[in-house]
C-alpha cells in the first residue's frame, strides 16, 4: 500500500505564494504518476498538475504559468509550487498517486488553502 501525507496549507493574501508537498510511502514502487487536485465548494474535483516519474508534467489551464510542480525522488515528495495566487484557487488540494501497470491509485487527506482577496 501507499500512504500520502500532504502539508503546506494555509491562508494566503492575493497575489501570494504557497508550497503544498505531499510526501509518499509505503510501497513506492507500484506508483508512477504523483499530482494535486482541487476541489473548490459546489464544484467538481478538478486537475491541478501531475508528474511523472520519469519527470514529465502537465498542468491544468488554470494554473498554467502560475504553478509550478516538482518531485524529489530521494524523498519520495511532490512539491506544488502556488504563485500569484488568486481568490478562486481557494480550495482543498488533494495529493493523488497512480500506478498505470499496477492500477494503484491513492489520495491524501486534502489540505486547505484559502487566498483571500
């Protein structure tokens, strides 16, 4: 099995900056995809930005060029880095892992952030 624990949450001005990290465990090796998702209130779980173990990333649109994600595979944590951030990226974000040969796929607890205009 693979336990997440994510950190970083908080409240945060407009326009600030916050690092989420997700920190994995357990059986590593049956994961190979590690991502943050968000679900804001009243609204659907959506991507935020996920990476590969062999490094490549996507990012939902409405992040793009304002997030950034990064892994340190010695830690076995993803890092979300949150810039400029605005009120609607108020949401709790979800540390999620997926093995695509395994079919493992596991989620944190979420973490909440909140930017406050």
């Amino acid at each position: 099995q693979v336990q997440l624990v994510e950190s970083g949450g908080g409240l945060v001005q407009v326009g600030g900056s916050l690092r989420l990290s997700c920190a994995a465990s357990g059986s590593i090796f049956s994961i190979n995809v590690m991502g943050w998702y968000r679900q804001a209130p009243g609204k659907q779980r959506e991507l935020v930005a996920v990476i590969t173990f062999g490094g490549n990333t996507h990012y939902g649109d409405s992040v793009k060029g304002r997030f950034s994600i990064s892994r340190d595979a010695a830690k076995n944590t993803v890092y979300l880095q949150m810039n400029s951030l605005k009120p609607e990226d108020t949401a709790v974000y979800y540390c999620n892992a997926v093995g695509s040969a395994t079919a493992v796929e596991v989620w944190g607890q979420g973490t909440l952030v909140t930017v406050s205009p």
